[in-house]
C-alpha cells in the first residue's frame, strides 16, 4: 500500500513546485469532482449500474493524478491543495447520498463530516484558512479505503450483484475507511496545532529581536 502511494517518485531527484495551475493531474482533478455532479444525478435516477461505473472512474482517478504529478514532475501548489479539498467535497457529498438512498447507514456520514467540520473551524480560528498540511499516509490510506468500500456496497444495489458477502465486505471496508479517518482527523488537528505554536514562536522571537 505505501509503495502505492509512492509510485510514480523518481529516485534521487528532489520535489520541485510549480506555480501554475494548468499541469496534467490539476486537470484530471478537476475532471475528476465534475465527475461527481454526475453520480449524484445517476443515484437519483436509481440508475446503480452507471453510477457505480462512474464512483469506481473516480476514485482510480484518484490515485491517477498523484501518480502523474510524481512522475511527470508536475507536482504543483495549486494541486497540494486542490486534489485534497476535492476528496474531501467528493467523500462527503458520496456519503450523503449513499445515505440519503439507505446504500449505507447514517454512522457514514456523521464519521465524514464531523471531522472535516472540525478540521474546518480550526483552520480558520488558528489560521483563517488552510493551514496547508501535508497530505499524511494515514490520510491517503483512509482515502483509499473509502473509495474501495462506497463501490462495493453500490455494486450490491445492481441487479444481479446482490450477494450478501458484498454488502459484509463493504461495510468492513467502510468501517476500516473510517476509522482511518477518525485517525487522520486526529493527525492533522495535531499538526496544526504544532503549527501555530511555532508560527506564534517565531513571530514572538521576531518581536523580541
């Protein structure tokens, strides 16, 4: 899993950022998020087959972009905040729909919001914005799961793939995502609380000298 992540790193070279928004993965974001207008639309109209096509594109994609970033070196400031804000919007707005339709139970999306929510407030309190967080490798596990998961419990809702060991396999995919995600939460409010003591450290020793 965590060579997964990885893929697409050249050895020995350093990272380097680029400042414009038009690369190949900031791209296939954004193709990405459009991607789940279109789902929402499919779930509404009970067409499960299709919508479940169109999760699983998004969520490959998902992998697809960072690993095109790594390997193009097309790593971007625009696309380190872009690619986990449009996670986040996409697995909350799944959430509410699997929900919404009974796909999946209401601890689902209580488990996704609330820790964004929170995540959320902090930011702008402490920050009043993104504190700009490296994405952590719980965080991109968590992702994973979610996305592997939310299909495998939507698959059960296509005729013919009603199979009990479906439903069971999702829901443990599902519980898993989100108890990584709980632990990601947890990483990152961390981490931004770390952040501002030593922003407010260093603004104090500025002040001082």
């Amino acid at each position: 899993m965590i060579r997964l992540i990885g893929a697409g790193t050249r050895p020995g070279r350093g990272e380097r950022v680029l400042d414009t928004f038009w690369t190949i993965p900031n791209l296939i974001t954004i193709l990405r998020f459009l991607g789940v207008p279109l789902f929402v639309w499919l779930i509404i109209r009970d067409n499960y087959g299709a919508a479940f096509i169109t999760l699983v594109i998004v969520g490959s994609t998902d992998w697809v972009d960072g690993y095109l970033a790594r390997r193009l070196d097309q790593v971007s400031a625009t696309g380190k905040w872009l690619d986990p804000v449009a996670d986040r919007l996409a697995l909350i707005i799944v959430a509410t729909m699997f929900v919404v339709d009974r796909i999946a139970p209401s601890w689902f999306i209580w488990a996704i919001v609330i820790p964004d929510v929170i995540l959320i407030i902090n930011s702008l309190i402490l920050f009043r914005g993104s504190p700009n967080l490296p994405v952590s490798n719980i965080g991109k596990i968590r992702t994973a799961l979610l996305l592997v998961g939310a299909p495998m419990l939507l698959l059960q809702k296509v005729p013919g793939f009603d199979y009990e060991w479906l439903a069971i396999a999702g829901n443990t995919v599902l519980v898993l995502g989100c108890i990584g995600h709980i632990a990601a939460f947890a990483g990152y409010l961390r981490a931004s609380w770390l952040k501002h003591r030593r922003q407010l450290q260093t603004a104090g020793d500025a002040h001082g000298s």
